[in-house]
C-alpha cells in the first residue's frame, strides 16, 4: 500500500546554521564587529617602505601607480578606539579612512607604529559603544588547530576564511629592506589582499596573530604575526580599562 503525500515541500525545521557542528557561526558573530576595513591615501609612490618587486610580490594590494591608495583591514584593540593594522597599510597616509561593521565611517590618526615589524595602531573617536576584540596567546597556540580569519580582501568586507595553523615561530627577514618578522605563525586559512591587519582568530573567539601578507600566485601560503609579539609592545601605550 502506497502512501498517501501531500505534494508540499517538508519543512526544513531548524536553521542550519544552529547546528551544532557548526561551531564557527558564534564566533564570527561576535567577532564581527570588532573588525574595521581600512583604506588610506598617500601621494607618492616613495612612501613603499622597501623594493617595488619585493612590494608586489608579498603586498599585491599595493600595486597602484602613484597617487596610491592602499585597501587593508584592522581590528578594535581598546573601546576608545584604538585600532590594530599592519603599518604598510597606512605608511606614508595622509588620509586613512575606517568603516566599521556597522556602517559608520571615520578618519583616524597614527598613535603607535613599527614599520621595521610592520605593525601599527591608529585612532578614531570612540563613536559611541566600540567592541573590541579579545587578546590571546600566540605562544600557546599549536601546530594543527583551527582558526578564522577576518578580513576586506579585493574591498570585500568581511569576508571568513578557515583553516589551521600550518606551522609557528617562522622568522622572514626581508632582503634590501630592514623589515623583520618575527614569531610568524603559517596558515592555509586564505589570505588574499586587502586582507592585511585583519585577525587570526582561535576557536575560544581570540586574537593569536595578526594577518600580514601572503606570497603572491602561492595559494595555501598566508602568513600573521603572532600577537604575543606585538601586544608586549603596544600594550604601555594604551590607556587603561575603564
């Protein structure tokens, strides 16, 4: 005996995006928006702080002639608005521009920056109820574990890649420049231009490393700076939680 069907289309239930397995939704939901797209304008192209093959190779984002305008990603470190990204993304900027999350657009200033480690922190006015993300340990993370990244690649506002962690504690020096990275950690999460400044996140919603650059026509290869390396730097510039 055959039975019976009403010809309409089963219910779905549940969004899938509740799952369970989907573990990622939470966490770029609240990491969403502490994540800033960046651009800055700068008028010379004498401001590239090293080689132009060397620029194009590892910052394909840079390649415009002169005027240049840069495209790049940051991420809210201090609710008055304190912001980390990589430093040649705002190098040489007379104009530095930042959209959050939500919309709002502002200009910020340069407050702290290391152009040899390639990491800066600019500024914008608190607007209102700012979130920021929070700061783990590069030191602790290990080689295989998952994480998200978070960035503006091609001006494509945050956009989510995953992956793992493929190696940690790499040191690149640059050739015909004095630019230094140090606790570099490797991953296959994509990382594609603009997405420089942006985030390398753990599964617990925290900050390990800061995206940096990744070898250009090289797919699976990104590179981020470990945060351990930078937030013992910036950290007795930054003001105190209130």
């Amino acid at each position: 005996m055959k039975r019976k069907t009403s010809g309409k289309i089963a219910s779905a239930g549940r969004p899938a995006y509740r799952h369970p397995g989907n573990f990622f939704v939470p966490i770029v939901e609240k990491a969403k928006h502490g994540v800033v797209a960046l651009r800055s304008k700068s008028d010379s192209r004498s401001s590239r702080p090293f080689n132009d093959f060397l620029f194009s190779l590892l910052f394909p984002e840079e390649e415009d002639d002169s005027p240049r305008e840069s495209m790049g990603t940051g991420f809210i470190i201090h609710p008055d608005g304190y912001i980390l990204t990589s430093e040649h993304i705002i190098h040489g900027a007379e104009e530095i521009r930042v959209k959050l999350y939500d919309g709002r657009r502002s200009t910020a200033k340069v407050v702290l920056k290391d152009e040899r480690r390639d990491w800066g922190v600019i500024k914008i006015p608190a607007m209102g109820r700012l979130r920021p993300l929070p700061i783990g340990s590069s030191e602790q993370s290990r080689v295989g574990e998952m994480v998200i990244s978070i960035g503006n690649p091609l001006g494509l506002d945050h956009t989510i890649t995953t992956g793992v962690i493929s190696a940690k504690n790499r040191q690149i020096r640059l050739t015909n420049s004095d630019k230094l990275y140090e606790d570099i950690i490797q991953t296959d999460c994509a990382i594609n231009p603009g997405n420089s400044g942006g985030p390398l996140i753990n599964m617990n919603g925290q900050v390990i490393g800061m995206n940096a650059f990744v070898v250009k026509d090289n797919q699976g290869l990104g590179f981020a700076i470990g945060i351990d390396s930078i937030k013992k730097r910036i950290s007795p510039y930054l003001p105190r939680r209130r």
